[in-house]
C-alpha cells in the first residue's frame, strides 16, 4: 500500500513540475529575461 501512495505522489509532484515549466515558458518575466530588455510605458494623465 504505500508503494502505491509513494507513486502517486511522485506522479503528483511531476505534473507539478510540468506545470511550473510551462508556466515559466509563457511568463512575462522569461520573456524579459530571454530579450534582455524591460520596456516602461507612462502615460501622461
């Protein structure tokens, strides 16, 4: 039985993990890390 429970959580912890890369992968951070450059916009008002 706890085999068992050990895979699952080990399969939950993985899903997890894939979740967060992919997450990362679509962040407006990464993005702002890959191109090296923050842009600022202000607007009068």
């Amino acid at each position: 039985m706890k085999k068992i429970l050990v895979a699952f959580l080990v399969m939950l912890g993985i899903n997890a993990m894939a979740d967060d890369i992919n997450l990362w992968q679509k962040s407006t951070l990464n993005s702002i890390v890959q191109k090296g450059v923050l842009t600022v916009g202000l607007e009068p008002g």
